[in-house]
C-alpha cells in the first residue's frame, strides 16, 4: 500500500512539473508578440543608415523603417515585414536631411486607431534634378494612412 502511494505521489508531482513548464513556455510565446506603449513607442532613430520609429498598437509593435542607402520605406508589423515604397535615388530625403520626418504618427496624435488605421509621414526631396547648389530642392511631407486590419497593410499615399 505504501509503494502504490508512493508512485501515486510522484505522477503527481510529475504531471504538476510538465503543467508548470506547459504554462512557462505557453507564456513566453504570448509575451514574445506584445508590448508595452510606454516601452515601445519611440522618437525617430537614425541607426545603421536605418530611421525608423515604432507605436505599439493593441499590444503588437508597428516600426516603420528607411533605409538611408537603397531609400526603401518598410513597415514591419506582427504578420510580417512589408515594402511600401522605394524612392528614386535622386528624390531621396536624404539629400535634403528629410530622413528624420518619415515616422509613425505619436498616440495622440492616431484618431483613427480604432480603425485599424495607422498614420505616418513619409518625405521626398521635390526636384530630382541634379540638384546642383540645391536651387529648388526643397522637401515635400506626407500624412499617409496604413490599414493594418489586413493580412498585407493597405497603404493610401
């Protein structure tokens, strides 16, 4: 009687061990995706010839990139990374120190979240000419919509 008892116990604390790292690996996977808004919503950084800036958005984080070399606007989102656009080399923001106005809108400043619409600004130099003295070559800005209750984010630009 003692040793069924005794085996008893230890399938017990066996079945309680797996349960317990169940629930540890099952909550791992679950935090992997989501993010704290204070944490995660950022200025523009310009890092690794990359600008980009982030809003956590019900727990999944939206950046916005682009990159400074190929001038490719890129949104990575919970279901994917996404191209949006590439600009020509010679209207690229980056010739007018435009990089640091493409980025995700603030919280406060996103009506449409309840949406699934996303705001950013995108930038481009307004000649492309050769830009010679810079005669001209001002910066345009863009407000931008971004659906991202789609399986590929729907962009208005």
């Amino acid at each position: 009687m003692p040793s069924i008892l005794k085996t008893i116990s230890n399938f017990i604390v066996a079945a309680l061990s797996v349960l317990a790292i169940l629930y540890s690996v099952a909550t791992k996977a679950e935090s992997a995706d989501v993010c704290k808004p204070i944490e995660s919503e950022t200025e523009i950084i310009v890092k690794n010839n990359l600008a980009s800036s982030s809003l956590c958005v019900a727990g999944h984080l939206y950046t916005l990139t682009f990159n400074l070399t190929t001038n490719k606007l890129q949104i990575s989102t919970p279901k994917g990374r996404f191209l949006l656009s590439k600009i020509p080399k010679n209207y690229s923001p980056t010739l007018v120190g435009a990089e640091d106005k493409i980025r995700i809108l603030p919280r406060e400043l996103q009506p449409y979240l309840s949406q699934n619409i996303l705001l950013f600004t995108s930038a481009l130099r307004t000649r492309g000419n050769d830009g010679a003295g810079q005669c001209g070559a001002g910066e345009e800005v863009f407000l931008n919509t971004l659906s991202i209750n789609k399986k590929t984010p729907l962009i208005n630009i």
